[in-house]
C-alpha cells in the first residue's frame, strides 16, 4: 500500500514527522479539516503550499508544541 494512502491516527510529534518523510500528509486534532502539512526535498510545506521551513526550524520546534494528536490527513 502507498504510504499516503495507509491511515494512521495518534501519533507522536515524531512520528508524524517520519511519516512525512516518508510522503504523507499529516494533520493535527487542532487543525481545521483543511489544514496539513507535507514535506518536499526535506522542506516542511502547509496545504498551501508555504514554506514551513525544515525539522530544525523555528516552526516544527517551536511553534508546533504539541507532542501527540497527530494523523495522517486521510485519517478524518
């Protein structure tokens, strides 16, 4: 099965992250149902396609506080 098509819910910061890499789309409890995130070229970017920066920066580490609630997009 295609990793963006596998459903996964309560994951870790971590984990959604990993998952990323891999090519899927993640989401957060808090986010609206069109709010997620993906990755290219290990670049962070949101449903409209804006720079979220990479793991290091500001918005994965500080803004992004939650360190549970995450799923892949297709889980809602």
């Amino acid at each position: 099965m295609d990793i963006r098509e596998e459903i996964h819910t309560g994951l870790t910061k971590q984990q959604a992250y990993e998952l990323m890499e891999k090519g899927a789309m993640i989401t957060h409890e808090y986010y609206t149902e069109n709010e997620y995130l993906y990755m290219v070229n290990g670049i962070i970017m949101d449903e409209n396609g804006h720079h979220m920066g990479n793991r290091l920066g500001d918005f994965w580490q500080n803004r992004q506080k939650w360190e549970t609630g995450w799923m892949t997009a297709n889980a809602r």
